[in-house]
C-alpha cells in the first residue's frame, strides 16, 4: 500500500498535506481535519462515535508548518467508515459507488476495474481461480456424491450423517466433528486481509495432503460399487457395506496415513 493509493480517494478542498504512509499501517489521513471536511458538527465525537479498534492510530508524528506535531491519523478503512456515515455529496457518491460494486458482485461473482489492475493482479486472480478449480473438482469427487446417491435410496439426513461418520472413522480413526477439532485448518477461504483462513465448519479443510487423496479415493471406490450394483440408489446399509469393501481395498494406503 502506497501514500499514493489513498489519493485515489481525490478529496476536493482537503489539504493533501494531511495525507500521509505509516509504515506499518500504510496510508492514512489525519483524522479531525479530515472528519471536519466531511460535514461533522463535532468532529471529534464523530470520530469516538462511528470508528472502531482499527481504524484509528494515534501518536503519530505528522510535519505541519509549525513543525513536528503527535497526531491521530485515520487508516483507509477509518476513512470509508467515516464516509458511510457522513452526509455531504462525496460522501453519497462514495457510497453510492461501493453499492454498485456489491450490486455488480451480486450478478456476476467478481468486480474488476481495468483502469487499475496491475499484472500481479491478474496472476493472483488466476491462480485463486485455479484453485477454487480444483476444489470444485474435489467436491464432484467427494462425498456428496454418497450423499446424492443415499437421497435415491431414500435415506434421510441423519442416516446420511450416519454413513459419512463411519467413512471418516473407517479412514481417520474420527468423525468429522473430532478432525475439525483436533487437526489444523489448512485449506478454506482466506481472510480479506491475508491473516490465514476463516474459521471453516468443513471437515475436509482440516485434512492433510494423504488423507485428502486417500478420502477421494475412497470415495471413488465407493461410489463405483454403488453405481455398479445399485445404479437406482442406495440404502445405508448398501452403502455402509461399499464404504467397508472400499476400506478394504485401500487399507495399505490407510495405514500409510494414519502414521
């Protein structure tokens, strides 16, 4: 994040002295100059009011005409906070614009400005697409394949948590619930601020390279008797029998993983 990147905001009428880059923080605008330009009658109650942890820093030394003065400085995401709750027309412009993002989000998955995307950008897209890619490809692979095949049968949703707990502990040794618990997330979706993952309450998230690979095969394996012999859908209890053959099948891999 660069100083430049918070001009792009291009606020008319405010000094541009008061924007400035804190090294750990990045860009900032000094904050009552700034809350005072948007139209708050009170600018330092709007400033307690409205921000949260985060979106303030104080003490920051900041050069001014009279020399180097302490200050407490907005960070881009005090910035928009403040512009949410003022009243002015940049401020309704401002926000008017970030409701046609989230309206474009809402019918197409994606907002790209073309003005602005840099190469970088364009190959992290590629390979967070390439990614998601292969997820969706896993999912096809996994066990909602039981689960379609179950729902032929006529099972219900707790036979169906019946069977995909005895398929985890069949390979793992533990249900869903117990991996999320006692194994380290290593996949999911990546917090906004690349602070690692959100939280996930997917079991498969939380499982190493072999025992995905092993998951997955198991699953194939299980899901080919099953169209073989049940092609109409399966019963638990079929499929229970299919996980356990499967199982069977790929214990030598099964012992690998559990070391």
């Amino acid at each position: 994040m660069s100083e430049l990147e918070i001009k792009h905001f291009d606020f008319e009428g405010l000094d541009q002295d008061r924007v400035g880059f804190h090294p750990e923080h990045g860009a900032y605008i000094q904050a009552t100059p700034f809350a005072t330009w948007l139209g708050f009658g009170n600018p330092r109650q709007a400033i307690k009011t409205h921000l949260q942890d985060g979106d303030l820093i104080k003490g920051v030394q900041i050069r001014t005409p009279s020399g180097v003065q302490r200050a407490t400085v907005l960070t881009k995401r005090g910035v928009r906070r403040l512009l949410f709750r003022a009243n002015t027309p940049i401020a309704i412009q401002y926000a008017d614009s970030v409701l046609d993002m989230l309206d474009e989000l809402d019918r197409s998955g994606m907002v790209v400005d073309e003005k602005r995307i840099t190469d970088d950008q364009i190959d992290a897209g590629k390979e967070k697409l390439n990614a998601i890619a292969k997820r969706r490809l896993e999912e096809r692979m996994d066990y909602k394949s039981i689960l379609h095949a179950l729902k032929l049968g006529g099972a219900v949703d707790d036979e169906y948590r019946h069977v995909q707990n005895t398929l985890y502990l069949s390979l793992f040794g533990k249900t869903a619930a117990q991996i999320r618990t006692t194994q380290e997330q290593r996949t999911g979706i990546m917090r906004k601020r690349g602070e690692g993952f959100r939280k996930s309450n997917v079991a498969k998230d939380f499982l190493t390279e072999v025992q995905l690979t092993l998951l997955n095969n198991t699953v194939l394996a299980t899901i080919a008797q099953i169209q073989q012999r049940h092609p109409n859908g399966a019963s638990t209890a079929q499929m229970l029998d299919a996980i356990g053959r499967a199982v069977t099948l790929l214990r030598p891999a099964l012992a690998g993983s559990l070391r």
